[in-house]
C-alpha cells in the first residue's frame, strides 16, 4: 500500500526542554521525520519550545512554533494552518504523547478535523495504564510480575500486605521513571507509596514484587500497516533489574541469551506490539529473563513511540528507525521503502551487526549536592555516550574513554579504588562508576563469583573484565623495548588506549605510539553498513579497530582499511561529547551547522562524536562520520589517516576546545581563533593582564593555589569573594564565600577534586545586573554582534540558570555602549575569527568583565532562534576564511523580546539544595516570546529573581 495522498500537512509535536529521562535523541527524531515527511512532498508544520536544537531550526520544517507546549499553543496553530490533515506525536517523547492524549480528550483534533497518525489513542492508554496492560497481556498469554494497581494510600498497604518485600512502586503516566522505588522494608513503604501517587498525574500507582537481579532486555520494532514487524536491534542491559534502562550500560546486540529464549522474546514482542492497536511505527519493549537455566521471561512494558533506545539502536545499527517510522505513519509499507544504507536493497529486513557497541550513561552527580548517587528505578543521567568495537571488551573500552571523566579507560591510569570497604559498598548499592569499579575488584582480588553475588551482572561479563586484567598483569612485566608485538596488538584490539598500555609499562604515551607506528599496529576504519557486508554501503559511516595483518599468496602483507581517503579539501569537525550540564544540545546544534556551512564552502566535512543521541552523529550530516570518543588517540589517527586542511574545535564546546593545545604541539590547523587566543581567555591571570592594557574594569581578583596564598589574597580583596577554578565547564567548583572559614573549607576541597588547578578569587559585585554579549569577528577585525542579552536573576547565579531576555530590558544607553565597546576590544585584542561569548557585570553603571569564551556559547542557538538569523552558518564561513563578517546583510527580526528560561531536573533527586548559584544545575531551557515588558509571565519572574540566589 503506497502513502496515503490525502495527507497533506503534518503537525509533528516536540519534546520540549531537556530534562532527565527525555533528552535530546527526540530531537533527533524529530529532526529525521520532519526531513522524511517533507521527502514527500508533505508541509511540516512542528511545535517545540526547545531553542537550543537543530529540530527547532527555520530549515527542519515549513513552519516552526517555538511555543510551549500546551493545548492553548495546539489550538493557536491549528487556527492559523486549517490545512493540518495528520498530527504525528510519536517523535516527541512522553511529552508528546501526554499532550497528544491531553487535546484528544478536549476533543481538539476532532474539532479541527485532525487525525493521529504513527500510533493510535488505544495503544497509549493501554501502555501507560499499568492495569489496562497487565489485563491485557494476561489475555495474549504473555507472562508478567504479579502486580496491582492502587489509586489511593489505603489500597497501596493491602497489595503490599498480599504480595510481601521487596516491591517496585511505579506511577503512571511518568517520565523516566519519575517517582518509581524499590521497597525493602514497611517502614519506607509509607513514604514511597505517597510519593508515588503524588507523582503520578492521575494518582495511580502500579505496585509490583520486585524481580531484583533478573537480566533485562530491550528490542525495537518497526510495524507497517500490512502488518509485516522488523526487529531493528536487541539491547542486553548489562546491569540487572533494578536500575533505570537509561542508567544501564547496554550492550547490542544481547550477548548472553540463548537463541530459544531470543525466538521466544522476538514473538512475544510481536504479539504485544499486534494487539496493543492498529498502527503503523516504531515500538520499544522491555523484558526480564531469569538469570538461571529455565530463562523464564516476564514482559516489563511496550512504549508505542520512538524512544531512548531507538535513538541508541539507530545508531548501533545504521538503520533510521524515526525516518522509516514516519513514512511508515503515512501509508507505506516496509518492502516500498530503500534501505538507506545500502541504497540498492529494502527496508524490510532485519540489520546484522558484525560489531558490538556499548553505551555508557554520563552522570553529573557533582551538580546535585546531598543527591542520592546509587542507580535504582529512577533515571538520574543527564547523557550517554555510545562506544563501537569488534568485541565487547574494545567498545567497552572506547565506551569508557569517551565519557570524559578524566579516565583513560578501565583500569591502568592510576585512578582505580583501592580500599576493600569501598569497592564492595559501591558495588552493593549500584554506583554511578560502577564499570570502573567491578575492574578495580577484579584487580583486588575479589573472586568473580563474589562480584556476581553482589551484582548479579552476568558471569559472561565479569569474565571479560577478567581477560582484560589478566592482559595488564601480563604486559606490565615487559617495557616499551621488549614488549612483542603479539601483545601489543592483543591490547589494542581490546581497546586499551596507548596512555593505558604505557601506564602499565611505566613508560610514556608518545613511546607507545611511537612503538605501535614502528610495529606497523595501525588503527583501521571499518563501516556500519546494518547488514554484516552481505550488501555494499553507500553511507560512510566509520567505526576503528585493530587487525592483524592479512597475507596474499605474493607475500603482501595488509590491513583491510574501508574508509577511502578522497582527494577534496577536508574539513573535521570535533563534536561534543555526551550531553552534561553546562554542555548540552546547544553545541550538538552548532557542530551540525558548521558541518553545513563547510560543505557550502566545498570542503569535504567529517565529524568525528561519540553521542548517539545527537543529531550531528546522524549518518548523513556530514559526508563522513567517525563515531569515535572525542579522544586524543582517537582524533589524532583520523587525522594521520584524512590529512584535513584543518579542525574546527569552537563548536563542540569545552570537549573540543581542550583539544585545542594538543593539536596546535602536533602541528595540525586550527580554523578560527588560534590556541594561543583560546588559552589567553581561559587563563584568567594572562586575561586579566589584557583587561589590564586596554583599560576595561574587572573585579578586584588574584591567583593562589594553596589554601595559605588564598587566605593571604583575602586580607587584599574585600568579601564576598568568587571562587572559581581555571579551565572549567558550567562553573563547576565555583562558589562564593563570606568569611575565611569558608573560604578555607571551599579551597581544600577543591584542590582535592581538581588537583594542580589555579583558583581564582574574585571580589563578588553584590546586587550587580548580569548581561552577556555574543559577537562574531574576522581575520580583519571585523566584530558584528549577534545579540545582547540581560539576565533576570542578579550576578552570581550561573548564566547557564538565569533567565536571559534578547534584547535587554533595563540597561540604559551609556552601559549598552559599554558593552558594545568593550565587545570591540576584546574580540580584537584576542585575534577572534569566528564566535565570542563575553560576560559582564553592571554596578554603578559601570560594565565590568567577568569572563571572555572565544567559541559558540551555550546562548547561540537561543539568539539564532529569537532573531531567525543562521549565524552558525555566517561563523563558520568566517572561520574558513571564505567570507568576512561585512559580506553579510545581517537582518534580525523579533517583535518585543525573548527570554531563555532555564528548566531544572530536581525532581530526580529528593532532599537537594534547590538554590542557585555560580555552578550551573540546569538541564535543558525553553525559549518564551513576549510582546512587551507588561507580559504577566515576565512580571513574575522578574519578582522572584532574587528568591534562589544562593552561595
């Protein structure tokens, strides 16, 4: 059945603002569907109120609302494109989902003449409603927990009184396992049970006894209207039951079921995926399997909509599950689609992987003071990292080495726990560096069976972090002169990073690459092509590993390497990395726009990241793709083996841009802002000297790095005073201190936590107005600023936390030309070529400098959005040098004012100091237009700015 031609416009609804448990691989559905539909020749018509992603830009869609996400903006719009035939709400989470159901219950589609495609109102009612599942997976003969669903405190005590501890209480209709908890004891169940009903919008829970320790499984489905079912991909979760799937490291595909209880788990999921409605798109479903030899499955639950995973198993297996789940929405069937990898064959089949890929979750518990740290039911990751490899152990390994946490990988960096006590209580109660830990007890002397015991994670894994160790032990009796060959080899193939490999021989990293260069152990770029090679990949889409050399009959001795070198003029792109606070989607958005802006210019782009997430890792972004950890080893091979005209670092936020010193000591091209400019404004002592000869106020500051030289500084700058570290990300480790105790207690600690660092110590301007300039420059000293923004909050809450009004509200003209001049100078005096962000304080009306970023900042997407103007695309031109910043007839349009408003994820986390300071703990923002400063939702926040400034 070909697509159904009466549908003509789309309205495809958004996720909305990032927060824990919905993050942005809805943008990249959204983005992939908007694309696949408008393929059709159909108007996309989308509303989201996130500013910060590609999914929200002018060119995704015909018509883009950044509106919030209510019934009251679905009717607005509805009003103004009465062609609306279809609403798609599949692509945006749980978010869209809800408010899908929310305006069908308002009978708003049907007063507009609107119908749902991609799922149908069934299927979500029987999904979410835990009872109405249950009931109806009794009927098909699908086995689940016994469990009960209580909608009121009195009935919570009688299931729990029939089915006896441990319980897992569940609320309905909740996002990310919002409010869901193990009970172990009578005494918490009182809390949690209330806590639950709380949480839940209609005040049901599901109260099921609790299978801790079964192994967890995942599989992803796409369904046509012919009722022909594809399972995309199968994801083990390599932690048991118990903890959040999006907490879990996951592994695809699963690596220890048996193929009877596979076939079992496939039909079952069919089965459920048929009766939950009559639609066509992607389907996600969660299983448990007993960890003994019966394997006994129990069914967890089915989300009728692309979710977390599907972003993770597009990714994992090269096939676009959002992009076929649209055309599938609109009347195709599988067999009319192409395979978009191979070109030449259908999308009706089932990808093979030849590859293993682990995702690793990213946790900024450091944001979240007092936060509970173990993992259980509730998600409390803010991102993911994804690693490729021919074998578990080597994705493990690339896994671990892209979360940036200042780890090499597991194990051999010096960074391991040693204390028995320790290693066996973060074992006990699930840690957030659980991976590392089950290493470090390994190399203790902790028996595998006690490992097991305590995690229940599989014996299959325990006894690969086995090899692995027993593979260290080994190479650290040789050095770097009598290390053979074969053991060299060996470690790389298992993913050790060179700087591992040479920790373990007490010896250098430049020497063991050196080493592996004279051994000919070069990396080797491998495609993921979904179907094992069996078909030829026109989609270059790359992954490394390490092979053994083949020999011909000749005596030739090669590696295969599938990533042909071209001739074009190259251009990397570095990526960001996973999602953390204070880098977010923002710089995901402006990698991909620099990726766009290069090809115009005719180079050949390649984009080098680790998130799956994202939409820059989408096979088609760039002409090439390494999904690789944003890590040196890494990035410097892909160098050696494209030989690029050089690498953008200013768009993938500080993960690129520490990357910067390296490139620039190994000879390779940075385009834009040189290191030298990159490192004078990150070093704040070389900054302030600057600020210095072109005589612009800073606070009063100095530089100590012990707790003494702070102590002395005191007695010279006046208190409050601004504690910040050098080199930092989303203010982490600022904090402002009144008093030497204080002060003492805040040094030692953070001297501890970022060792060798520089602290800087600055007189805080209490009751200062905040505001932030973001600028673009050209080689010739050309400054064009993009936006002015003034915070809400008073100076001292994070930028990332304020509220930020485009164009400001309150500065008179003699402080906006401040600013303006003061924006001139500095861009200039750092040589920027490309974007700046900069960041004062207004006192008195005088405009003081807190900080210089010559990079896309976090506030560049929100301004691009609130002007309609691309300046990702105008920077980058910039930075190639293929235009200055005067050949650009800069034209912003925005009617009254924008405001970037900060969302938080506190909810995750109970007993949480909610109160805002210099370090960022926002995880996601909205953007809200206003007519003028009258605006109700204006005036209230404009009365609360004060209410959560803390220290």
């Amino acid at each position: 059945m070909p697509k159904d031609t009466s549908i003509k416009s789309v309205l495809i609804i958004g996720s909305g603002p990032i927060v824990i448990g919905q993050a942005c691989e809805f943008d990249y559905a959204g983005s992939q569907s908007a694309r696949s539909i408008r393929e059709e020749g159909i108007e996309v018509i989308l509303i989201n109120s996130n500013p910060a992603t590609i999914m929200t830009d002018p060119s995704m869609a015909d018509h883009v609302y950044l509106k919030p996400l209510t019934t009251k903006s679905i009717i607005e719009i509805l009003k103004a494109h009465p062609q609306i035939d279809a609403v798609l709400p599949t692509m945006g989470g749980q978010t869209a989902l809800n408010l899908c159901l929310e305006a069908d219950e308002k009978g708003i589609w049907q007063d507009f003449g609107v119908r749902m495609i991609g799922v149908d109102v069934n299927a979500i009612n029987i999904t979410e409603d835990r009872e109405q599942f249950k009931q109806l997976l009794q009927k098909i003969n699908v086995p689940t927990a016994p469990a009960k669903t209580a909608t009121s405190f009195l009935e919570g005590k009688e299931i729990a009184q029939e089915f006896g501890f441990p319980l897992v209480i569940r609320p309905s209709f909740t996002l990310g396992g919002t409010g869901a908890a193990f009970v172990h004891t009578k005494e918490e169940f009182d809390e949690k049970l209330t806590y639950g009903l709380e949480m839940s919008p209609i005040h049901e829970v599901l109260i099921d006894k609790a299978l801790i320790g079964w192994k967890e499984y995942e599989l992803e489905l796409l369904r046509d209207k012919n009722d022909n079912v594809v399972i995309i991909c199968s994801i083990e979760n390599m932690d048991p039951m118990g903890i959040h799937t999006g907490d879990s490291i996951t592994v695809a595909p699963a690596m220890t079921l048996s193929d009877t209880t596979f076939q079992k788990l496939r039909d079952y999921a069919i089965l459920m995926m048929r009766s939950i409605g009559n639609f066509a798109g992607g389907c996600n479903v969660q299983f448990a399997v007993s960890p003994d030899d019966k394997e006994d499955i129990v069914a967890i639950e089915i989300n009728p909509r692309v979710s977390r995973s599907s972003a993770l198993a597009s990714k994992a297996t090269g096939y676009p599950i959002a992009k076929i789940a649209s055309k599938l929405a609109l009347g195709y069937n599988l067999d009319e689609l192409q395979n978009q990898i191979t070109k030449s064959t259908s999308a009706l089949f089932e990808p093979t992987l030849d590859y293993v890929i682990v995702k690793i979750p990213r946790w900024n518990f450091d944001k979240f003071e007092g936060a509970d740290r173990t993992l259980g039911l509730q998600m409390k990751s803010v991102g993911e990292v994804m690693g490729i490899g021919r074998s578990f152990q080597e994705a493990l390994h690339k896994a671990t080495q892209s979360l940036e946490i200042k780890r090499n990988g597991l194990g051999a960096d010096g960074k391991g726990y040693t204390n028995y006590e320790q290693i066996i209580e973060k074992l006990t109660f699930a840690s957030w560096d659980r991976v590392f830990v089950i290493y470090d007890a390994i190399a203790m002397g902790i028996p595998l069976s006690r490992i097991h015991e305590i995690t229940k994670i599989d014996m299959w894994f325990l006894k690969q972090y086995e090899e692995l160790y027993v593979l260290e032990k080994e190479i650290s009796n040789y050095t770097v002169q009598s290390l053979p060959k074969e053991l060299l080899l060996e470690a790389k193939q298992k993913g050790f990073a060179d700087r591992q490999i040479a920790h373990m021989m007490g010896a250098k990293e430049s020497e063991v690459h050196s080493l592996r260069m004279t051994m000919n152990i070069n990396r080797v770029f491998k495609l993921v092509d979904t179907c094992a090679a069996e078909f030829q990949a026109k989609t270059p889409y790359y992954y490394s590993t390490f092979e053994a050399e083949i020999e011909k009959a000749s005596g030739e001795r090669y590696v295969d390497n599938e990533s042909i070198v071209t001739d074009k003029k190259k251009i990397i792109v570095l990526g960001s990395g996973p999602n953390r606070i204070g880098q977010g989607i923002e710089f995901d958005y402006s990698c991909v726009h620099g990726v766009l802006a290069a090809k115009e210019c005719g180079y050949e782009t390649i984009m080098i990241n680790c998130n799956p997430e994202t939409v820059s890792t989408d096979f088609d972004t760039a002409d090439k793709l390494y999904f690789e950890p944003v890590f040196w080893e890494h990035i410097y091979d892909i160098i050696q083996h494209e030989k690029p005209e050089g690498v953008i670092v200013q768009l993938g936020g500080q993960t690129a841009l520490k990357l910067a010193e390296k490139l620039s000591k190994y000879g390779v091209k940075i385009i834009g802002t040189s290191f030298d400019a990159l490192d004078l404004a990150e070093d704040r002592g070389r900054f302030s000297e600057l600020l210095t000869e072109l005589k612009i106020p800073f606070p009063q500051f100095g530089i100590a790095e012990t707790a003494d030289e702070a102590s002395a500084l005191a007695d010279t700058l006046d208190f409050p005073l601004l504690i910040r570290p050098s080199y930092v990300l989303g203010g982490q480790g600022m904090k402002i201190v009144i008093n030497k105790q204080e002060l003492e207690e805040h040094v030692i600690n953070l001297l501890k936590t970022i060792p060798g660092n520089k602290l800087l110590l600055d007189h805080y301007l209490a009751g200062a107005i905040e505001a932030e300039a973001d600028a673009i420059c050209d080689a010739d000293g050309n400054v064009y600023i993009i936006g002015i923004m003034e915070h809400i909050e008073p100076c001292g809450v994070h930028s990332g936390d304020s509220n930020a009004t485009l164009p400001p509200f309150n500065l008179g003209e003699f402080v906006m030309q401040q600013i303006k001049d003061h924006t001139f100078k500095i861009a200039k005096a750092l040589k920027t070529v490309g974007l700046i962000n900069i960041q004062f304080a207004i006192k008195d009306d005088t405009v003081y400098i807190i900080e210089a970023n010559p990079r896309a900042s976090r506030t560049v997407p929100f301004i691009a959005k609130a002007y309609g103007e691309p300046y990702v695309n105008y920077a980058t031109k910039v930075m190639l040098g293929h235009n200055k910043v005067t050949d650009f007839d800069f034209n912003p349009q925005l009617k009254g004012y924008a405001i970037k408003q900060p969302v938080f994820s506190f909810s995750k986390f109970q007993n949480v100091n909610k109160a805002l300071g210099p370090e960022m703990k926002s995880t996601g923002e909205s953007i809200l237009f206003i007519d003028d400063l009258k605006d109700d939702q204006f005036y209230e926040l404009y009365s609360r700015r004060k209410m959560y400034l803390s220290k």
